[in-house]
C-alpha cells in the first residue's frame, strides 16, 4: 500500500491537444462525456463554441453533479483516454531511469523497470523544468504507457507488489514481453470503457464527495467483465493511473491526487 501511495504520489491532469473539428459529443469521448471547466477549456480550444457548449451541457438527459454535467449514452459514448506525453522512452537522458533486463532477476522480477524519482529528477536537471512540470509530464508519461502497453505495473499474483513500472519497449519488451503480458492488455483496452460505465450506472461513488469507481471490490467487477481472461492483479490500479494521466481527477498535483469528477463518480441516478 506505501509503494501505491508512493505511485500515486508521482503522478497529473493532461492538457489535450488542439484536435480537427469533429462533432462535440465525438469530442467529449475521451474526455469521459462530462462537460465542467477543464473540458470546456479543451473544447473551446479545439474550436468549439461557447454556445455549441453551453446547450449540450443544458441537455434535459444530462446528470449533473457540482459544476459537471455527464452526458450519458445514447447522447455521448465514453472512449479510451488519449494522453500526450513529454517524455519517451527512446529518450536518451531518461535512460538511466531504466533498470538493466537482470537488474530484478534475483527477486524473481526479470525484466526492465522504471525508476519514477530518477526519471523525474533527471527531467528537472536535463530540461530544466521545476518540480510540478516534471510531474505532470511524468503522470501523462505512465498513462500513456499503460494505454500504449510499453508500462505496465503487472503481477499475477494479489500478494505481490512489482518493483515498479515494468518496461516494454525495445529490447526490454524483446526479452521479456511475453504472452500473457501482451493479452493482458488487450483486456486492459477491452475492459477500461465498460468498467467505468458498468461501475458509474451500480452507484458507485454515487457523490463525488465519497471518492471515486475505484473501491475495493473493483477487481470483481473487473474478473466478471473480462470474463476471467484478466491475469493481472494490479489491471484496476493500472485503470486508474488512466485517469489520473487523462486528467479525470480535478486539482491533481504533486500535493495530491485530488478529486475525482464525472464519470469516475456522480453519475448515478436512481
């Protein structure tokens, strides 16, 4: 649980970018299909009207909670985030954040991992960003990691805590991307959309107040939506660090995670 807050601790909400006029409910999709200031910010600067805005959030089916306004299918389908990072990891003065493919091996942990300090320390000094740009573009860096399948925090087994975010690219994945590693998460992909609505419409974090979809017994919900093809115990946290990556958590900063909006809670109507 220290090793989670920790990962969390490192972690901010992503600025999209300007994207090619499309309808407005196409747009929200990745955005989770609420509308509230951060994604009006984004609408407006891909374009979009204010009142093109202001009358899809007035619509009569629209579920508001504080100043958010969920738009529910059929008006808005939510779609996989789509997170923009810095950072990559072909970068070459993030390298030595990357441990050696044996470096874990004796712990039986074979492969690549990320040190998340040290990446974030070596962009502060190699690129001269302060403390809170390095993390923002590091928690936009794992997300995007985790939507791509070059970052994974995986581990078949509930009792055992990864050494830190696996690596999966190049001749890291060579080694040892394997199989199962790779299927996992195409469930991850599969399962991330019908998770949050199927745990938005159960009344989960039904307040905003009361925290977010992710509770304790999200890893059943994520068994019964995959169907049991899910091998990863960490598949939940993984959702979650998406959505701290795709800005779904208002205030996110290196102070904390902040709070969670529509859809991860208040979406709920009996």
């Amino acid at each position: 649980m220290m090793l989670r807050n920790l990962i969390v601790a490192c972690l901010l909400p992503v600025a999209m970018p300007v994207t090619a006029q499309v309808p407005l409910t196409e747009f929200l999709g990745p955005h989770g299909c609420a509308i509230g200031p951060s994604t009006e910010a984004a609408a407006l600067e891909a374009g979009f009207e204010q009142a093109v805005i202001d009358d899809l959030k007035a619509a009569p089916d629209a579920i508001r909670s504080g100043h958010w306004a969920y738009l529910p299918e059929p008006i808005c389908q939510i779609e996989l985030p789509q997170v923009v990072s810095e950072i990559s990891l072909d970068d070459p003065d993030i390298q030595p954040a990357i441990s050696a493919v044996d470096a874990y091996t004796e712990y039986g942990d074979p492969g690549c991992f990320l040190d998340g300090q040290k990446l974030r320390n070596l962009v502060i000094i190699n690129r001269s960003w302060d403390q809170e740009n390095a993390f923002q573009a590091y928690m936009r860096f794992i997300a995007a990691g985790i939507l791509s399948g070059e970052l994974r925090f995986y581990s078949d087994d509930p009792l055992r805590t990864p050494p830190g975010f696996q690596v999966l690219h190049g001749s890291c994945a060579e080694a040892t991307a394997t199989d199962e590693i790779l299927e996992n998460h195409r469930v991850l992909r599969e399962v991330f959309v019908p998770f949050i609505e199927t745990a938005g419409r159960q009344g989960n974090a039904a307040d905003c107040a009361d925290g977010d979809v992710f509770g304790t017994q999200s890893w059943q919900m994520v068994e019964e939506l995959s169907k049991g093809r899910n091998t990863n115990a960490h598949l939940s946290f993984e959702m979650q660090l998406i959505t701290f990556g795709a800005g779904w958590y208002e205030g996110m900063s290196s102070d904390g995670m902040g709070t969670p909006r529509p859809p991860l809670c208040g979406v709920y109507q009996e």
